[in-house]
C-alpha cells in the first residue's frame, strides 16, 4: 500500500482483505452441504457469516495491537503496510476497533444462540479466547507456533460444521463427511499463514516469535504449504466417499494447475517482493475452492 494512502484505505488494509476469504470460505461450504439434505434458513447463513467475518477481523486488528505492543512490527517487515506500522492509526483506536469486531461477535452469537442452544455459547466464546490469544502475550498462538493448528481447526472443520449445525439443530451433530469437506478450507487458510511465516521468518526469530516457520525452518515451512494445498485437493474425495455421494465436488481438482506455480514460487521465495503475490493468489484459490464445491456438492451426485 502507498505511503499516501487514506485513512479509509488503510483501515480497509488492516482488515487483511486476502484473509477474509478464509473466514468466508468455510461458511459458504457449510451452507452448500446442509442445502444437499434440504432448505438453507438464509438469515441464519447470513448471520453465521457475519460472525465469521468479524472474528478474522477482530483477531487480525488485535494481531496489530499485540505485535505493536511486543515490538513484533519493526521498520524491517516485509509485509503490507497497515495499521499501527503505518503510525497514523493509534493503539487506542485499533484497540477499540478489536473490542468493537469482538463485541459484535458476541452480540450476533447471542441471537443465534436462541436458535442454536449451547453448542453456539461454546463456539462463541471459543472463537473469541482463540481470537485474543492468538497473538496475545509471548504464550499465545502464534509466539508458539500453535496457529497452525488453530487455523486448520477452526478455519476448517469447526467453521464448516458449526455453519451446517446451525442451520437445523434439531438435527444433532454434523455427520463424518462434512467434517471432512472441512479440512479443505483449513488446510488452505493454513497455507496462508504458512508463506506469512515464511516471509517473515527473520523478523520473527529476532522478536522471538516461535512459528513453525521459525522452529523449524522454511524447509519445513514450504513443505508445509505443499501438502496443505494439496491435502485441500484430497478432502472432498473422502468426504464424497464417506458420504456416497456428492462426487462433483473432486472438480476442485481442476484447481490443481493453478496452485502448482504457486508452490513452486514458494519453494524458491523468501522476500516480501516474491511471497506477497502468492499470499493474495492462495485466498483466491481459496474462494475458487468454496465456490467449486458449494456448487457440486448439492447437485454433483
């Protein structure tokens, strides 16, 4: 982003819009699978994919506050510039900002919980701890490299799960397959943060931020990306053949000759100028993976 940016501009950056297809993903796969057993309640689906949204918001505006905080954001970084970084969005602001996402989420769950019954009071709140902690404190998810498991999880089969329990609760638990379709989007939204790490590996290991990335090394780290994104392309083969059906969701398949550029410049990439791009054309194979699916799986037999 320029130096000259707006306020507006830079605020809409420090949503990190290429991660929000993370949270949209999922939200749209869980609908897709309950429309293949009958009606979408769409308020419900609309009100889910708020919660969503302003989750990912919410934990990258705190991710800001506590990086800045734990002096994790130098002038060294290669990523966008954003928030806090930029220093014309002040700590108070981006902390009410994060307080504001966060207390929306809460506000929104509240009214699904008369629909959904407890499960929604634990998701809820759960989503929030995951979401404050993911960079609070040098204990938090990402100063111990626990974000990747977190992500897959929760950006994941949680997600997908909660989104098809929501729609008819009545219904219990979501059967096996729709967890499975879930590892898709997780093991994609992990890839994300897999190259974010990998860019800033350096940074990282001078602020003494334990990602993978850094625990282990960008061998590790590309090897990461390429099983996530192809282990993405795997999930709904086995959830079609748990389920027995819905074969025309494998058509995410096709995706595979755009995703094999995007791990070869992974294997080779360690600057900013060189893993930026990918960062943006992983979330939107991201989308392209949800829409791919959400439109076979109902109807693909």
């Amino acid at each position: 982003m320029k130096e000259s940016a707006s306020l507006v501009e830079l605020w809409l950056a420090t949503t990190r819009p290429k991660t929000l297809f993370a949270a949209l993903s999922p939200v749209l796969m869980g609908g897709a699978l309950r429309l293949a057993e009958g009606p979408v309640h769409f308020p419900v689906w609309f009100a889910t994919l708020g919660v969503a949204l302003l989750i990912q918001i919410g934990t990258n505006f705190c991710n800001d506050v506590f990086d800045h905080k734990q002096g994790a954001d130098t002038e060294a970084r290669q990523g966008p510039l954003r928030g806090l970084h930029s220093g014309r969005i002040s700590l108070r602001a981006m902390s009410l900002a994060t307080v504001a996402c966060f207390g929306s989420v809460a506000l929104i769950s509240a009214l699904l919980i008369r629909h959904g019954g407890m499960p929604v009071v634990w998701l809820a709140v759960a989503s929030i701890f995951c979401g404050v902690f993911y960079t609070a404190g040098r204990w938090s998810l990402a100063y111990t490299g626990l974000a990747d498991l977190f992500v897959i999880v929760f950006f994941g089969p949680v997600a997908v799960a909660g989104t098809y329990y929501l729609q008819f609760p009545a219904s219990g638990w979501p059967p096996l397959p729709v967890y499975l379709a879930g590892l898709g989007p997780g093991l994609i939204a992990t890839s994300l943060l897999t190259v974010n790490n990998l860019r800033d590996v350096d940074e990282d290991t001078e602020n003494h931020k334990r990602t993978l990335a850094v625990r282990f090394g960008r061998r590790f780290s590309r090897i990461e990306y390429t099983v996530c994104m192809l282990g993405a392309l795997v999930a709904p083969v086995m959830a079609a053949g748990v389920a027995g059906r819905g074969w025309g969701s494998c058509l995410v398949l096709c995706l595979f000759p755009l995703m094999l550029p995007l791990i070869r410049q992974v294997q080779v990439g360690t600057t900013g100028a060189e893993l930026n791009p990918v960062l943006g054309k992983t979330g939107k194979i991201l989308l392209m993976y949800a829409v791919l699916f959400s439109v076979t799986w109902p109807w693909g037999g």
